[in-house]
C-alpha cells in the first residue's frame, strides 16, 4: 500500500515518519519525500492514530488525488533544489513532466488553482531559500551559489534575491538576525 504525507521536505522528515509508522506497528518498506511504501495493504485500523501521530509532527496524511498531485510536484522541485542541486538538463517542466508522466499544462494550471501562485514562483522561492541557507553557512562565495544553483550570472541570482527578498544578498550576509522561511511554508 502506497500512502501519500505531506510537508516531508528533508531527510530529517523521513526519519521522523519513518519512527511514527514503526511505532505504531507498521511496516514501511520505501520511504521517499511525501511518498511511502507499506507492507501493510490496509490501515483502517489504526488510521485515526496515524493521522495524529503525523499531525504532532506537522505532517498531514493526504487524501484525494489533486493534493497528492500537488505534494509531489513540490517534492519534486524541493528535492531538485535541495539534494540534486538543479543539475538536471532539462527545463523544470520537462523534468517535471517526464517524473510524473502528465502533461505540464494540466500540472501548472492545478498547482496555480490549488497553491495561489504558479510552479515557477515556488521553484524560485525554493532556490531562494537555499540561497539564504548557503549565504549563512558562508562556506561558497556568491559566484559559486549562482553555478551551484544553476543561475546563468551572479547579476541574475541577486536581481532575483532582491526581488524576493527586498534585500541583497551581501546586506543579507550582512545581518545578525538572519530570517529563513521553513521550506513547508514556502
């Protein structure tokens, strides 16, 4: 049986679904971002404590089709933007298109209708928050956030950060109460 949970953004919230489902005498077999696989092929009986166990940790156990849909362009897009660093060489809506075998078009408008911005909007706001996360870590200089990110010049990158942020990414830096937005509420 394949359940669908969202806000799983990192690895840390795979562990943490990983324990809750253990604890409560279940077997997951895969645990992916938004996505797992039990061994179990019917939860009926303890659904009720799955769904408060998940919803202690933020985690909300998702339903219907149009919600799963949308969870998994988002993992999708956060996955690329945190783990795969955006080294795909395909353009997002080919990427996304080809993991998920449906059409880009549909994809967007849903994801518009359910979530009030577009895929884009949200793609950027994710590279974003992993702008901020690589400026405090201070370990790679702008000019190698903007390759990492796949940014085509560090001009684009800190036009875009502006932008988002209303700040530069050198003021950014700068500040000693730096603000990062969970990615969950992006």
């Amino acid at each position: 049986m394949t359940i669908y949970i969202k806000n799983m953004v990192c690895s840390r919230c795979k562990m943490v679904v990983k324990a809750s489902l253990e604890k409560l005498g279940l077997h997951p077999i895969q645990v992916e971002l938004g996505e797992i696989k039990l061994k179990e092929h019917d939860i009926t009986s303890v659904k009720e404590k799955l769904i408060e166990e998940l919803n202690s940790f933020g985690f909300e156990l998702l339903n219907d089709r149009k919600t799963k849909t949308i969870e998994k362009v988002k993992n999708l897009i956060i996955e690329l933007v945190q783990s795969k660093n955006n080294s795909i060489n395909l353009k997002l809506s080919e990427y996304l298109t080809k993991e998920l075998q449906k059409d880009y078009n549909t994809l967007s408008s849903l994801f518009s209708e359910v979530e009030g911005i577009t895929i884009e909007k949200y793609f950027i706001l994710q590279k974003i928050e992993k702008v901020k996360e690589l400026l405090v870590y201070d370990e790679l200089t702008l000019s190698e956030i903007a390759f990492k990110l796949n940014y085509s010049s560090v001009a684009y990158l800190s036009n875009q950060f502006k932008k988002v942020t209303g700040l530069t990414p050198s003021h950014f830096k700068k500040m000693k109460t730096i603000k990062r937005t969970p990615l969950e509420d992006l």
